[in-house]
C-alpha cells in the first residue's frame, strides 16, 4: 500500500522585483528556501522572485533547512523522517502585464497530509483537487481523497448545502473554488481598504494626499461589495453564478427582512438579450424545479410584471437593452427597473464587458441601482485599454478606486509607460477582486494533433453522388 499520496494543486503569485521578459509556454521552476523568504527559481538556476512573506514563513518548513531547494516527485515513497515534507512539480506561468505565478501539484506521505494541509491554509494558498488527475503521469501515486471533504476536495461548509443538495450538475472544483472566493468577497470581515494601505501603494496615497481627496471618511465606511469572475468562456461562469446565488439564499432573505419595503432578496440579472434564454435554460438544466425561481423582465410582458411578482422570485432576469432603454423616457408606459425603487440584495452583470462606456446610458443606468453586492460576469475584462476596467472597479465602489481623478492621473497613464509600481497597484487589487482561471491550466488539456482522413465512397455511392451532381448543374448551372 501507498503512503505517499498528490494532495491537489496550489496556484500562488510571485512577487518579482524587477520586469521580467516573460514567456507565454509555462517553465519548469523550483523552490528554494531563504533566511527571510522563498525564493522561485526557473530552470536551470534563475532566480525571477520570491514568494510573500505570509507564504515564505509557512511553506519554507515543508521545504526543509534554510537553503533547501524543492525536490520533484520520483518513484520512491516519501519517507517521513525526509527533511523535505513536500515534493513539488511547478511551473512558472507569466500572466498578461507580466504578473507571474507559480502552479503546480504537491506530494506528500500520509503522515503529513494534515501538517501539509495546515501549512497551506496559514499561507492563504488554497489546495484544490485535481479532478482530471492521472496517477500514469506521476509513478502510479494516488490522489489523496479527504473523508471529511464533499464533492472535490472542498471541506463541507453549511453554505453550500442547498447548492450541493438542489444542484443536479456535480460542481467541478474550479467552481468550487470560485463559489468560495465570491463568498469571501461578500463578506463582512473582507476590508478592502487593506489594499489601498499596502505599502506598495505609498505613491497613490501621496497624490491623494496633494490633490485634496478626502480618504478617511471613504476608507471608514469602505466595505466589499463584490467580485468580479473573469474565467476564459466555457468554464461555467453561468453555472457557478447560479449556485452562488442559490448558497446565499439565506443570507439574501435576512438582507430583505432587515428592511422589507426598500429592500429586496432577489438578484437581478442584467445580460445581453442573445443570452437571456441561455440563463433561462441554465437553471432548469442544472437545478431542481423550483430550486431557483425566477422571473423575466424584458419586452412588452414586463407590463404584466408588478413589485410584488419581482419580490417572490430568486432570480429577476432583465437585459442591457431594457436598462438603456430606461433614460430616454421612450417607454414611459411600461414598468422600469429603476422605478421599482429597490435595493436588490446582488446585481449580476453578464458579459460586464459592454459596460466599457462610462458615458452610455447602460452604464450610467446600471451604476446607479442600487445593490447589497455586484457581481461582474467577462472573459475578457480588458478589451482595448485599461479604461474598460476602470467601468469595472467603478460598478464594485471599492473606495478608493473608485475615484476617476486616481485612474486618469495616476493608474493609467504610469500603467502605459509600464512602471512597476503602477503594475504592483493594479496587480495587488486584481488578485482582491477578480478571480480568472483559463482552460490551458485548469483542464490540462493535451496538445491538439489534427490528422487528414480521406474518406472514399463505395462504386455505389459515388454513382449517387455523380447523378445528385448533374441534377445540381442541370438545374442551377455550374458554379
């Protein structure tokens, strides 16, 4: 019997002091423990960073003595008088803007799977199950299953029961781990005024400081409102929406009790009308009946629609077009949304993209609801420049950044000439707010290889084939 077992994969932000010229094909890269730090190293020998000082001081250990580097996994069991707990096989990825990461899959024997995991928790570096993982890759050594985990590797927690129980699809564990990012950005004990007084951002708070902006009453009442969920398109950002909302069912409805005339415990979905009937077809594929109710406000039926109908449904769906729609008055006979005067417990905006005008009405009209949270919905949360972004922070108000002053005359302009504080700025709020997985890391797809097959038709078929042809050019001519 085995006693050395994968205890998942790890993802974990390098800090890089200087601008490294990147590759997009990820490298082979290596641990090696410092006096201070653990320093990331690239094969053969190049140093491109270290890792921060929380994960330094709880992953150095498993390394092994000061100067240790880390070993990859071989056939031979770990043993658990080994000075190095943990066996690693990393590789070094470079994000777009040269942020750089360090992913890769840990080993460990079964004696140390709890100081492993412990070690890991401490460090905030989330291990997650490698639902794809093949024992043929790694010399046969199986994949830890956690008995007191359900579904992927994610510890059972009480907010996920309805997802788990309602939810007919089997969450993968990247979606386990979005639902549980989303969670933690909508919660009370998430201050993102922290990254706004990160020592990196000294240069920021000195212009605040010279151009008058008030910042202590903001940073007082600055508060997480939300996410945004940038996964490459395919990866279920629909799906796990859905889940999320129906995990925070409880949460939602305390929120509309608090106050229940002005407040609301539905979401309200705003998306592209080409993918209205997709989130309508979402949630009666994946999710038992009446596991999400929901209601649609689009068209000429929303007529039909009144406060209470919206107030008794999970899920209220409505389009870009009928936000816009709203400020030109051309539709004054018709229920709006705005005019509801509610304050919705989430906003979910679908293809958050569109909303790069800060000066279209959509954008102005969507910004103004009002909201207990938002979340942002795009595969691609930077288009053409850094401005569509900025719509983006703007919806989450995380004070702040949400000053126009701060992107025009700072984040902006030193982002383009590519100064490094500017990229740590924006980097360190990034990784707060934005969760974005790819399909190359998360599903561990092979390469393509594309064969040419020539396919040739018996006697009998190419006489049918001959004969439909010449009826064609008796007909239509040639071509």
């Amino acid at each position: 019997m085995r006693s050395t077992f994968c205890l998942g994969q790890f993802i974990i932000p390098i800090s890089s002091p200087t601008h490294l010229p990147g590759s997009t094909i990820p490298q082979v890269g290596f641990l090696q423990r410092g006096r201070r730090r653990v320093h990331v190293y690239q094969a053969p020998q190049k140093q491109i960073g270290d890792l921060s000082d929380t994960a330094s001081k709880h992953l150095g250990p498993l390394i092994g003595p000061v100067s240790t580097c880390s070993t990859p996994v071989t056939d031979c069991e770990i043993s658990p008088t080994d000075p190095d707990v943990i066996k690693i096989r990393a590789f070094v990825v470079t994000l777009p803007g040269a942020q750089l990461e360090l992913r890769g899959c840990v080993f460990s024997c079964y004696k140390n799977v709890a100081l492993v995991q412990s070690a890991f928790k401490a460090a905030r570096v989330e291990l997650t199950t490698i639902w794809n993982y093949n024992p043929s890759v790694f010399f046969e050594i199986p994949h830890y299953a956690d008995n007191s985990a359900q579904d992927g590797g994610i510890a059972k927690e009480d907010w996920l029961a309805p997802a788990f129980r309602l939810c007919r699809t089997k969450l993968k564990p990247h979606q386990l781990t979005a639902l549980r990012f989303l969670r933690e950005n909508e919660s009370s004990h998430q201050n993102p005024s922290l990254v706004w007084n990160h020592p990196s951002n000294a240069w920021l708070r000195s212009f605040t400081s010279r151009a008058g902006i008030e910042t202590t009453a903001k940073l007082k009442v600055s508060r997480s409102r939300g996410s945004i969920l940038a996964d490459n398109m395919g990866l279920g950002k629909t799906l796990t929406t859905l889940a999320h909302i129906l995990s925070t069912s409880d949460s939602a409805v305390q929120f509309h009790w608090a106050d229940w005339i002005q407040r609301s415990a539905e979401t309200l979905v705003i998306c592209p009308l080409a993918t209205l009937s997709n989130w309508e077809a979402k949630i009666r594929l994946h999710f038992e009946e009446n596991a999400i109710t929901y209601q649609v406000f689009h068209g000429a039926s929303r007529k039909q629609c009144s406060r209470t109908d919206l107030q008794s449904a999970l899920v209220v769906l409505t389009t870009y077009e009928m936000i816009a729609g709203s400020a030109d008055g051309s539709q004054e006979d018709q229920l709006m949304v705005e005019l509801l005067n509610l304050c919705w417990f989430r906003v979910v905006i679908d293809e958050a993209h569109l909303m790069k005008n800060p000066d279209a009405n959509q954008t102005r009209n969507i910004q103004q609801l009002q909201s207990e949270f938002v979340l942002c919905l795009t595969g691609t949360p930077v288009q053409n420049r850094l401005k569509d972004l900025q719509s983006l922070i703007t919806m989450l108000r995380i004070a702040l950044w949400d000053e126009d002053l701060i992107w025009k005359r700072c984040l902006i302009p030193r982002m383009n000439l590519g100064a490094a504080e500017a990229i740590r700025s924006l980097t360190s709020l990034m990784q707060t707010v934005c969760l974005r997985r790819t399909k190359e890391v998360i599903l561990n797809l092979p390469d393509k290889v594309e064969h040419a097959v020539i396919v040739r038709n018996s006697p009998q078929w190419e006489e049918v084939s001959r004969e439909l042809h010449q009826t064609f050019v008796a007909t239509f001519g040639r071509l």
